[in-house]
C-alpha cells in the first residue's frame, strides 16, 4: 500500500492524515470545505509541533511530514491514484453511502476503502460498492495521533486479505488493531455506550450526583476519567444517536437511551463543544466545574 487518501479532514480526518503522513505515505486530504482543509492543516501542524517539543521528532520531519499532505476539494482528484481510501466524513448514513458509491466509481478496482465511522453498519456501506470484499471499518481514537487502537472492523464480505493488510497497515502506523465483526457498536461503543448510559440513569434516578459518579468510576475503576465527562467529551448528541443505533439494531430495550440524556440533547446541552453538559466546559477542560443544573 503506497498512496491514501483520506476523505473529511475534520476533528478524526486530520489526525488520520496526519498519522499516515508522519509515518511516511503521501496522503490526500479531501474535504468538501476548503475552510475545514485549511484549519486541518494548522491543527496538523500544531500537533507536530507538540511532538517536536517532547523530542520525539525533528524539525525537517515535521516539515516532511506537512509536505506529504496535499488538499483537495475534488473528491474524484484526491482519490484516483489511491491504493486506500479512510472515510471520516460527518457521521450521516445517506451522506456515506453516497460517498462510497462516488468512492466506488472515481478509484482504482484494486483499492480498499474503509470507513471510521462510529456506528454505521460496514456491511451496509459496502452494499453500495461492487467490491464489499474490500471495504472495511477502520475505527480511530479521538485524538488519533495519541491514541494507540485500531478498531478493525470486519464486513459481512470483506476478505480475509484485505483485513490482514489493514491489521498489517494500523501496526505500521505505530497502533494496535483489533478485529472485531459488523454488528451494532462493534465492540467500542457496544461496551462503552451502555456504561455510560447507566452512569446517566443514576444520575437521573438520584442515586448519586456528577461529581460522585465520575469520581467512584475514575478512582474505583482506575478509568482516566468518569463517564459523564468522558459523555461531555464525546459529544451528548453522538453518545444519543449510537444508543439509538444499538437500540434499533438489537431491538432490546436495555440500550434505551435515558431520557435525561434525550432531554439534553434537544435542549442543546451537548457537552464541551456546546460548552455545556453535565460540566459547565466554559473555562476549557483544565477548569471543569459542575453544570448549574446539577449543582448540590
Ligand atoms: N469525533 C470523534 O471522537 C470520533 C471518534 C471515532 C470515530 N468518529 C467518526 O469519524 C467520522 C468523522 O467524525 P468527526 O468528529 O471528524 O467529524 P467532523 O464534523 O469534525 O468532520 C467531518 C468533516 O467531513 C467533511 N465532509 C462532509 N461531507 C463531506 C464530503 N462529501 N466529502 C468530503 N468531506 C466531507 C466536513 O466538511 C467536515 O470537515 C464520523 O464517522 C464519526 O462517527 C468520530
């Protein structure tokens, strides 16, 4: 595998880039926004720059680095030469199929094309391709530079080569893969979803308040941080949508996301981006207090 592209260079889409890039392929950087394109190009390069400090890189790598980046705006341009297409576009079903079928067309037979995103069924995407043995889930961390896992996730028909040349391609990107099969969640979100859900319902219920709660979990569990900050973290309105997502896909009402969540959500309290949730975020993640709402 010589040449990838990577199609959104939003908050997963720069770092994808960025990890591809830092670990030598020439990568393009495709985003429907030339705005995003630029500000993915900043976020990059400040990140490098934090690598450069720490002494794990050298400032004529980080400028290779920079210089393996190319943006476009045309989709068809970006990928033609590619030999591996990583979606992180915005999570929106119709939006990805779209662009796998455009994907489907515009690239060589010979590509793969996998998708980072968090819920949508794999093999789904891949029916709207006429190579679903080459289209995989390849499911980053936020942030992708730091973050070591590789979620590799396994269509109904993706082959068992192209999975091992993914496995193969995340070790060389200095990540540790693991496979799991497309059903709801894959094994992320399915475990993590669900804990944080609870965390949300004895909230609701009053058993105990956010401060408590994140802070038996963080110090009872050893997990760096609680659940009701990590939910802020994520976004209220994307740990919402995969609920529904494992809810609809396995019609089992233990994934019923929690009202309060839900309520959230259409108040628009989604967490540090909204600069509201269970935390008031309005003084960056270093001065986190508790939401008036769920103040004592
Ligand atoms: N943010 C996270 O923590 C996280 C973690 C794991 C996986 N994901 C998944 O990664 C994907 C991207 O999420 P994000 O948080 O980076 O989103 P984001 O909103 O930060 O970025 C999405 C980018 O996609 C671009 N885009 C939209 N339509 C496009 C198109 N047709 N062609 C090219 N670019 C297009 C947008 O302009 C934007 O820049 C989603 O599938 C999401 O579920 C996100």
């Amino acid at each position: 595998m010589k040449k990838v592209a990577v199609i959104g260079s939003g908050t997963m889409g720069n770092g994808i880039a960025h990890v591809f890039a830092q670990n030598g392929f020439p990568v393009s950087l495709v985003d429907i926004s030339e705005e995003a394109l630029q500000r993915a190009l900043g976020t990059i390069s400040k990140n490098l720059d934090r690598i450069v400090a720490k002494g794990n890189l050298t400032e004529e790598q980080k400028e290779q680095t920079l210089q393996n980046i190319t943006t476009y705006t045309n989709t068809q341009e970006g990928v033609k030469e590619a030999d591996l297409v990583v979606e992180a576009a915005t999570e929106n079903v119709d939006l990805k199929l779209k662009i796998f079928r455009d994907l489907d067309s515009f690239t060589k037979p010979t590509a793969i094309l996998a998708s980072n995103t968090s819920s949508i069924s794999i093999t789904k995407i891949a029916s709207v391709t006429n190579r679903p043995d080459k289209v995989i889930g390849m499911h980053f961390m936020n942030p992708v530079p730091v973050m070591k896992l590789v979620e590799v996730i396994r269509g109904y028909s993706t082959s068992d080569e192209v999975t091992q040349q993914v496995l193969d391609l995340s070790k060389q990107l200095g990540k540790v893969p693991a496979e799991a099969n497309d059903y709801p969640g894959f094994v992320a979100n399915r475990v993590l979803m669900p804990m944080i859900n609870e965390a949300i319902y004895t909230l609701f219920e009053g058993v105990a308040g956010v401060e408590e709660i994140d802070t038996i979990m963080k110090l009872g569990m050893a997990h760096p941080m609680g659940p009701l900050q990590l939910a802020d973290f994520i976004g209220l309105d994307v740990c919402l949508s995969i609920l529904n997502v494992l809810y609809e896909g396995f019609g089992n009402p233990k994934y019923a996301p929690c009202p309060l969540l839900v309520n959230m959500v259409q108040a628009g309290h989604k967490g540090a981006k909204s600069g509201q949730g269970f935390y008031s975020w309005a003084n960056g993640p270093k001065d986190l207090v508790v939401a008036d709402r769920f103040k004592k």
